[in-house]
C-alpha cells in the first residue's frame, strides 16, 4: 500500500498521467481512501490542465461533426439513465419481487427492466466499506477496482434486498453490493444466472450483508439473460423463492 | 461553480439522458481545443480528426460514469482525447487500456469550481508565456510526460537524469504554471528537483 508521502511526491506524474499504470492504480487507490486531504495532488491536478491550453485551438474539418453525429446515432450508452428513480429499499426484510402467484416459475417470467446507477457503483468502488466475499478469483479490492474500471458492461440490479451491480469485465462477472437488507443468521442470498426459458443456474451466495459485498461469479454472463438473488436457509441446486434482487442481463 | 462548468454539467446530464444534440454543443465548444490537443501528439489532421472523433464518442458511450459535482467535464474530454492521441503514437506501449485509461482520468479531473473559472479566462497566449518562463529542462519534462506519453521513469532516461530528479522537474514546472496563472496561495512545493524518497529514484 502506497503511503501518503509518495503519493505527494508522485502528484505531479500522477496529474500528467506520467507514471506507470501499476503505480497509477495504486495513487487512485489511496486517494481514495486516504482521510487526507491531499492538497498537493489536487493542485498539480488543477495545473495539469493548463497544458492543453497552451495549444491554439484547431478548427476541425466540416465533415468531422457530421461524421460523429452520424456515429452517435448508431453507438448505445452504456447504462442508460433509468426513465424514473430507482426504488428506495424497504426497510425490513427482503420481500419477494413478484408476490403473486406466477403461472410460471418467477426465472422463466420477463426479467424486470434495468435500471442503472453507474455514478453511484463508483461512489461504493471508491468510499464504501469492504467486505469482500469471496470465493476467489479476486484476491482483494484492488482487483475490484480494476474489474470495475475495465468493465465490459455493467448491469444495475435492484428489487426488496437493495441495489447492486453485476459487472461484466471479460469472461468474468461479479456481483458487487453495498448494504445489502440484513438477514437472519440461518440464511444466506444465493446468486442464479438465468439463461431464458432454462433451469436458473447457482453461481455463487452472499452471507455477510456488511459494507460492500463482492462476489466472483462462478462463470461468466455466457448467454444469460437475468441475473437473481434469493434468500435461502443454504446453499441450494434450484431456488425455493422468489428473487429479492433482479438484474435484467439483456439490451 | 461557473457558468461553463454548469453549461458543461447540464451538456452532461442532457447527454446522459441521451441527447445526442447536446453532445454536438459539447463538441461545438471544445472541438477545436481538443483538436489541438491531438494535433500536438499525433502530428497528422486526418489521424488527429479521427482521435477527436473517436474521444466524443468514449464520452457519449461512457458519460455514466461521470459525475458533474466531482469533475469537469472539459477535463475529462481533453484527458480522453490525450490518451487516444497517445495510444496511437506509443506503439510501444501496446499494454495500454483505453477503458481503464479513460476510467482512471475520471480522477484526475476535479479542478475546483474557482481555478475552473480562471482557467476559463486563461488565454492560450498566457499558458505559453507560462511555458516559455520555465527552465528548459522542466519545459521539456512536462511536453514529454504530456504530450509525448511518458512516464517520468521514461523522461529520466530521455534525459539522462534520475527518476527522482525527473519527477521533480515535473513538479517544480506544474508548480510554476500555476502559480504563474494564478497568483496561487497554494502551499510551498518546494524548490529542490530532486525531493523524492528512495523508491522513487
């Protein structure tokens, strides 16, 4: 772990994006969780971006905003912004989703739309309290930090247990959750992937609902298209409840 | 926080709601400032036009991740386009990941509202007088880390100077611009190159 006198030393690189990615990663992650104030790396920071200034602007060709306006419309954001807020988390223990009898099992109805909070899956990567669970091809948080900042996708998750993130980086997936609702000591959440029509598939559990919960996913999204959490007495081959926590995997 | 930099966080939060007509005023207002910026690093229009356009779309396809109270969003864009620019120059440096790149300078982006302003004010003349006002081997340390992409281990080598003392030109010369442009009361940064612990030698 880097300490706050080298990474007061490296403020100037660090604000020119002049040192060495390993290096880099490890002055991000200090800053962000260091309680200081580190007022030297945010001046070399706010100095950093005169450099371009210096530079005459250059009007670009007529063609090039056509060009990208005509890119724009063809190229989806990623993590939409949800057309209404997300629903705040009852404050007691988790309900079903859907608690009306299904006609079919709940993993075989139309996953729940997605709604996305990238900023605040940011704001739990960089303040949050860890607890990483895991079962482990994630060794510690810097690995989480990395999968997050090379995130191929990443799908909001929401329903009566909370919010969280599946994060698709590569052929790994992690569920990453802050505050998940508490429960009792004989439960645990259990993690289903959700391929169509098919059997929902167990890919890993969460017990410890303190701070930031990570979990590696047992395999990767492949083509799944929901991802669900229920709450089980241990861990089981198909689930016996309705989802608490549901992310739509689909566009 | 200025009118820019709210002009700047309303462009975000229209384009985040997937309004590609605010990215075009985004563009009309910093497209040739980050044109600029790709030109100095890559040298050719055409490649340097395809750098821009390539860095609007990072911030159309990613602008998610970008919060307005905790960055600029100028910032954000011109880190983008330098490290675009510089990946295509830095052949090099195949390793470099554009995703995390462009992750990692969400970071770096956080000017307060006030310097925001005053850089806002800041003609590209005074920056260059800025410039010009350093000592020769600082100058050349920041173009090198800046716009040549890299690292201060690699500008001490260029230069034939230790790692330390490379890194404490680079902060002796963003110490002096700022000060230069803003008369800044910020905290003494030291006077010697060569300030470093030695695990930055």
């Amino acid at each position: 772990m880097m300490n706050c006198t080298t990474v007061n030393e490296l403020a100037a690189a660090y604000a020119l994006g002049a040192i060495e990615a390993d290096e880099e990663r490890r002055v991000a992650e200090h800053l962000s969780t260091c309680g200081q104030q580190h007022s030297d790396v945010r001046s070399m920071i706010e100095a950093a971006a005169l450099v371009p200034v210096s530079l005459e602007p250059v009007a670009p060709s007529a063609a090039l905003r056509g060009r990208l306006m005509a890119t724009i419309a063809q190229t989806p954001q990623e993590n939409a912004v949800p057309a209404t807020p997300a629903q705040a988390p009852q404050p007691r223990a988790p309900q079903p989703i859907r608690s009306a009898e299904p006609r079919r099992p709940w993993w075989q109805l139309a996953p729940l739309p997605a709604s996305l909070a990238a900023v605040a899956l940011a704001a739990v990567v960089g303040i949050g309290s860890w607890n990483i669970s895991l079962n482990q091809q994630l060794g510690d948080r810097d690995a989480a930090l990395r999968a997050v900042a090379s995130a191929d996708a990443i799908f909001a998750a929401q329903g009566t247990a909370g919010a969280g993130w599946v994060i698709e980086s590569g052929e790994q997936a992690i569920f990453m959750a802050e505050d998940l609702l508490d429960l009792p000591a004989d439960q645990l959440y259990q993690l289903w992937l959700i391929d169509g029509d098919n059997a929902p598939v167990a890919v890993g559990t969460v017990s410890d609902t303190d701070g930031v919960a990570l979990v590696t996913l047992e395999r990767d999204l492949g083509s799944a298209t929901t991802f669900a959490i229920t709450v089980e007495s241990e861990r089981v081959d198909a689930p016996t409840s309705e989802p608490v926590l549901v992310a739509s995997l689909g566009t | 926080m200025n009118d820019d930099r709210r002009t700047d966080a309303r462009l975000a939060e229209l384009i985040r709601s997937g309004d590609s007509e605010a990215l075009g005023e985004l563009y009309d207002r910093y497209a040739a400032a980050a044109l600029a910026t790709a030109m100095r690093v890559v040298r050719a229009r055409d490649e340097a036009e395809d750098v821009v356009h390539d860095a609007f779309v990072a911030v159309w396809r990613k602008i998610d991740r970008f919060d307005a109270d905790r960055g600029s969003l100028r910032a954000w864009l011109m880190t983008v386009v330098r490290n675009r620019a510089i990946d295509r120059v830095r052949a090099r440096r195949p390793n470099m990941d554009l995703e995390v790149a462009d992750e990692r300078s969400l970071l770096r982006t956080g000017p307060n509202p006030t310097w925001e302003a005053a850089l806002g004010r800041t003609a590209a003349t005074d920056v260059q007088a800025a410039m010009a006002s350093l000592p020769q081997e600082q100058r050349q340390a920041v173009e090198l880390a800046y716009f040549e992409g890299y690292t201060y281990r690699e500008v001490a080598e260029i230069t034939g100077v230790a790692p330390g003392t490379a890194n404490g030109r680079l902060r002796l010369a963003l110490a002096k611009l700022r000060d230069a442009l803003s008369g800044s009361t910020a905290a003494p940064l030291g006077s010697s190159e060569s300030m470093f612990s030695e695990d930055t030698r």
